[in-house]
C-alpha cells in the first residue's frame, strides 16, 4: 500500500516539484560547482535506487528537512519504481545516470541516446518527472557525449566534493572529507547504491547536523544553478 501511495503522489506533485529551469547558455555547460554569493550547497547521490541504501539514506534527508539530488540507473529505476517515486514525493530532485551505468566514452551517439531515453521512460514511469540533468557514470563523457546530451537537453552536472563512499571508507572519513573540503556552491558526490557495505547513511548522520549549524542551505542542483552569482 505505501509503495503505491508514493507512486500515486509524486505523480500528483509532479508538475509542482519540476526542476527549476536552466537557461541555454547555463544548459551547455558542465557544472561541477556553482559561483554563488548564498551558502549553498548540492548533495548528490548515484547509482540508485537501491532497496536498503536508498530507504536509509531518504530517512536521514527527511529526519534532516535536507532535500538532494538523486541520479538514477534507469535499470535501477525500472527495478525499484517505488523508492524512485519516493524520491521525489520528498522533495528531491531525479537526474540520469543512464540506464545500464556504462561508460559513456565508448557509446557511439546513437547508444548514448538510448541510454538516456530508456532512463528517462523508467523515472517518468515511476514518477511522472522528465530527467533534465546527466551525470556520465564515473565523470566519463567526452565532446561527443557532451553535445549529444546537450541536444537532449540536457545539463551535464559533475562535481567538486567527492566523498570516496565507493570504497567503503568509514562514516567518520567521509563526513570528514565534506566537513573540511565544502565551500559555498559545492556539488557533494555520494553514491546511494555501491557493492558491498555503505556507510554513507551513517555519515549522513554526522556531517548533515554540522554543515547546518554552520549555516548551509542544502538544494537541489537545478536550484544551486539558479543561485550563479550575476
């Protein structure tokens, strides 16, 4: 019943909770962090849904009244349409992460596409939102990914603090390198699906109380953009 009652939802709230629009020229740009005059910052998540990770990581963002940014695998997506429509029941933002996380360097244009397309049908799917950000799995892109996404319209979004939750480092080492490491406009890498253990909910736990007490505003990426200093 509640897999369906998030379903339900975030269709309802769907053309509320639209990303926030980027103009054309922001559009065709790669963005690993915003230039901004506000305390703000992105934290971003890849790689999911995963059935355990993901539930974990949506309630310590909800505990925390912290909203992010969610690039999903759209083989994940398809697998898992709750947990995506409960990511943006929530609040949070959807981008693409393609559909079979592959690299994208070794696409030809028309594979790229595909790749794109297919995500975007299973997001759409599971909550009725249309992915406009891409993140290449890994950061792997290259000019000819770059402008295929971008006919796509899509904004390619990278990073500027990545926390290494991959491998498997300890809550305490992850939220330390986000804690020492983050400045205003910074676009926080974490990964919400990694094989084998993640610590990453834990670390959620600790470095989401401190960034706040100093001051951070969490968004999501499209707001972040929206935030470019003139």
């Amino acid at each position: 019943m509640k897999k369906l009652k998030y379903r339900a939802a975030a269709f309802f709230l769907a053309a509320s909770l639209a990303a926030v629009p980027i103009s054309s020229s922001e559009q065709r740009k790669i963005v690993s962090k915003v230039e901004t005059d506000e305390k703000v910052v992105a934290l971003t998540f890849d790689d999911g849904p995963h059935p355990r990770t993901t539930a974990e990581i949506l309630d310590v963002l909800r505990e925390f009244g912290v909203r992010a940014t969610f690039f999903n695998v759209g083989e994940n997506a398809e697998k898992r349409p709750e947990l995506t429509a409960r990511e943006a029941f929530e609040g949070h933002e959807i981008g693409n992460h393609t559909f079979s996380h592959i690299n994208v360097k070794r696409l030809s244009r028309e594979d790229l596409k595909t790749q794109l397309l297919e995500t975007e049908k299973a997001v759409m799917n599971a909550a009725g939102l249309k992915t406009t950000l891409f993140r290449p799995p890994e950061g792997r892109i290259g000019e000819a990914g770059e402008d295929e996404a971008w006919k796509l319209g899509y904004t390619v979004v990278l990073w500027s603090v990545d926390t290494r939750d991959w491998t498997h480092r300890s809550a305490e080492e992850i939220a330390k390198t986000v804690t020492e490491n983050v400045k205003d406009g910074d676009v926080i890498l974490c990964h919400d699906f990694i094989s084998g253990e993640s610590h990453t909910a834990e670390a959620l736990r600790i470095f989401l109380p401190v960034l706040i007490d100093e001051g951070y505003e969490f968004v999501t990426v499209s707001e972040l953009i929206s935030k470019k200093s003139p």
